[in-house]
C-alpha cells in the first residue's frame, strides 16, 4: 500500500483512512494522558496544557507524518543510512523528536520551538 497510495486513488484513500485512524488514536492518547495528569506543570503548566490542547490533533498528525516518513525513506527509498542502522540507535535519536511533538514542552503556546530560528 506504501508504494502504490502515492499514485492510486482508491490506495490514497485507503491510506488516507488507516492514518487518520492512527492520528486520532495519538490524539486520544494526548488527551487522555492530560486527563490523568501526566501532563500537569501547576498553574503555568495548566495554561501552557490549555493551549497545546488545541494543537493535539496537529501533534498527532505531525508525529504520524514523521513516522510514516521514516518508514518510506526506510523501506521504499531504502537509504542506506537507515537500512545500516541499528532500530534502538534510530529509535533513540528518533525519540526526542517525536517526544516534542507529543509533550506539553513542544511550544505549546505557538510559539517558535528552540532552535527553530524563529
């Protein structure tokens, strides 16, 4: 499905769906943990959760894009530097990345994130 949803419709659809089901699911996990208070910082942290809550869907999204990259450059575009690579040394380089999209730390208030140059 990978290869062929970038150039056939009804695969693109397909595609479509199966991700939009995992960003949601991502969404959901943000909240939920948010609701177990996994995510509070006190009064600050209460704010700063309030407006990256607004952003859940987009962090979803953008974590679900960032994976579905790597899978393509991974297994489609095999480079080589992915292909040599050892999965916990990606995994562990990869982590912080992702970990930014999906924490409350990530520049919730819309704000540039650190080393963006914004």
């Amino acid at each position: 499905m990978l290869r062929s949803m970038l150039t056939d419709p009804a695969s693109a659809e397909r595609a479509r769906e199966a991700l939009g089901r995992q960003v949601r699911a991502v969404g959901e996990g943000l909240r939920e943990g948010r609701r177990d208070g996994r995510a509070d910082g006190g009064a600050a942290g209460s704010e700063a959760s309030a407006a990256a809550d607004g952003d859940v869907e987009l962090r979803a999204a953008l974590s679900v894009a960032a994976v579905l990259g790597v899978t393509i450059a991974h297994q489609l575009l095999e480079l080589p530097v992915l292909r040599e690579a050892e999965a916990a040394r990606a995994a562990a380089l990869l982590r912080p990345a992702l970990r930014a999209l999906l924490d409350d730390e990530g520049a919730p208030d819309g704000g540039p994130v650190a080393g963006s140059g914004s």
